[in-house]
C-alpha cells in the first residue's frame, strides 16, 4: 500500500509501506475511505516536535472493514466504520467510567494517511454504520473521529450548560467545531476569538454570536468588555501554546471553567495564579468514543456537519501539500481520498 512518512520537519512523503495485518485477535484492517491531516500533525512538521527517524502519519480515519481478528465481534467485513484516535478495549474501569482515551490498553494511532490501517483494539474502537452513507456525509464522520469529538469534549470539560456564555480560543477546526458543541449543548452567548475572515465566517455558521480578533490582554479585554466586566462561564481552549492558556483563563469568570484540549506546548500554569483565579481547568485527550454513537447519530440525521471544516479535498498522494497548505494557512483542514 502506499502512506504518508514524516522524515524531517516539513518533509512530508508518499511512500509504499507495508500492508496492513491483523497481528492481534482485538485487530481490524479497514480500507480508507477517507483521512485527513491534522493541526496537531503541524507540530512535527514544523519542527515543535522531534522526528529522531522517518514514520507514518496520521491519526483520523473512516473506513470499510477489510478483515477482523477472532475476538472481534462488534464489526464485521463489509461495514463502514468511524474510529477514534485513541484505541480503547471499552471494557476496563477507565473506560466504564467514560475515560476511554486513558483506556488500560490504549493506543495513539499514527498510521491513517494511508490505504489501509490496522486497527488495534477494533472490538471497542471501531462504530459501525447501519448502512454505508452517502458521500456527501463522510467529512463530517471523518471529523466525528477527532475533530467534533475533540470539541464536544472541550465543551463538556468546560462545563458549557443552556443558557451560559461560552469563548472559544483558537479558530482551528477543534475550535470551529468547539462553536458547533457550545451551540448543541445550548449556550446562549458563543464568543469566538479568531483573526481570519474565513474562519470567522464559518464559526457565525455554526452559531457563534460574537467575534473577537484581538489577543493577549486586549483580547482578554474585550471578553470582559463583552460580559459586563467578569468573564465567560466557560471557555474552550483549541491551541495549546501559553499565550492561549492564559487568554483562556482570564477570560473565565470567579467560578467558571476551561476546558483545554490544545495539545500543550511550553505551557504552564502558575499555582497561585489558578489558585486565586478560582477557576476550574480540565482537559486531555479527548474521550472521543464516548461520544461517537452520539455524534454520528447527529451527523446523519443532519443537524450538524462539521465535515464544513474541510475547505481542501486532495487525493492521498498528494499529502505532502494538505500539510503545506495548512502550516501556511491557506486551508483550515485537508481532507485526503485514497
């Protein structure tokens, strides 16, 4: 088969890798319908990351069931199937309790900007569809697998309820679609703080009701400008740098919530400050299948689509410009057809 191979910051290839088996009973072998690259994908190739030697890529997926191991029971060959980027057994008492990216058994996947991908633990990993759905639905399944359940999770550790005031820090596609979760769960205030034209378009669309450009302490300064002075209940933090952790929470108000999902890089967060802040900070990798049975449910009754966040379709050989593309900032998210 053939898969995208980091082998050095920005050096992106397609290589042909060896295809896919099953190598554990709890395995799958789903061909790629489609995958995609991610922001957190940009660490790496920018270098933030190290790459000590040349290694696949990716980590969001959908796809048909190829082959299943003996223990797998749940999916069969045949099936379309939507997956999380954290593999989990379902079953053990971090996944019971709703933690399944701190599953006992996890693993992060990193080989989906390919033809085929082995799936570790399919049996609690892997959702299936009733039935394979139509074209136009796949992106946003596609998103489903991390970026709507990475949001939806940013909502949830942000405590967003009806009726409250939420901000949004980053315009990413988590942060886009952290606006579409703040609006299902039912906020009634959703300030977005973006400074592109586009994405600002896009997170009105999917129910933001404020923008704010500004940064830092001017950014700070117009949240509270925009909440008589005392800050957002909840506030969804889609980066992971320091400036975004604390634009996140100073925007909170005394006894609101952050919920942080960027995958932190140098951040840090000083115990006197949170402690006198009285603000509740969670986040993490997202528990993505916790909550795909439900997201997927809204994605094919249609009343959300996150898959909007793609604003560049390219075949999977040309990969190595979906990342250009999206350290240069000329697409939100690149969606890749095998």
């Amino acid at each position: 088969m053939r898969g995208a191979v980091i082998h050095a910051p920005g050096d992106v290839r397609f290589e042909t890798l060896a295809d896919p088996k099953i190598s554990r009973p709890t395995d799958a072998v789903i061909r790629t319908v489609a995958t995609c690259v991610c922001g957190s994908d940009l660490w790496p190739y920018r270098g933030a990351e190290p790459v000590d030697e040349p290694h696949p890529m990716g980590h969001e997926y959908v796809g048909i069931v190829e082959e299943v191991g003996s223990e797998v029971t749940d999916v069969k060959p045949g099936q379309f199937v939507v997956g999380s980027f954290a593999t989990s057994d379902n079953t053990c008492a971090n996944c019971l309790n709703g933690w399944q990216s701190s599953c006992l058994h996890r693993e992060f996947m990193s080989t989906c900007q390919a033809d085929y991908i082995r799936i570790p633990n399919a049996h609690g990993t892997l959702v299936a569809t009733d039935e394979h759905p139509s074209g136009d639905l796949v992106p946003s399944l596609l998103a489903v697998s991390d970026v709507m359940g990475t949001g939806w999770y940013a909502a949830l550790a942000a405590e967003v309820r009806p009726g409250s005031t939420a901000v949004v820090v980053g315009d990413g596609a988590v942060g886009l679609c952290g606006v579409i979760a703040a609006k299902e769960l039912g906020a009634d205030r959703i300030i977005a703080m973006s400074r592109h034209a586009s994405r600002q378009k896009l997170a009105l669309e999917f129910g933001a009701t404020d923008i704010i450009g500004e940064r830092g302490d001017e950014g700070i300064a117009r949240v509270k400008d925009l909440t008589g002075g005392i800050g957002a209940d909840s506030v969804l933090e889609c980066v992971g740098t320091p400036e975004s952790m604390r634009q996140a929470l100073h925007s909170a108000r005394p006894g609101g919530n952050v919920g942080f999902v960027g995958v932190p890089h140098e951040v840090s967060v000083e115990g006197q400050e949170l402690f006198f802040s009285q603000v509740g900070l969670r986040g993490g990798p997202a528990p993505v299948r916790r909550y795909l049975p439900d997201l997927i449910d809204r994605v094919l009754s249609g009343r959300i689509n996150p898959g909007r966040v793609f604003d560049l379709t390219l075949p999977l050989d040309q990969v190595a410009e979906g990342y250009r593309a999206m350290d240069e900032r000329r697409a939100v998210k690149a969606l890749l057809k095998p």
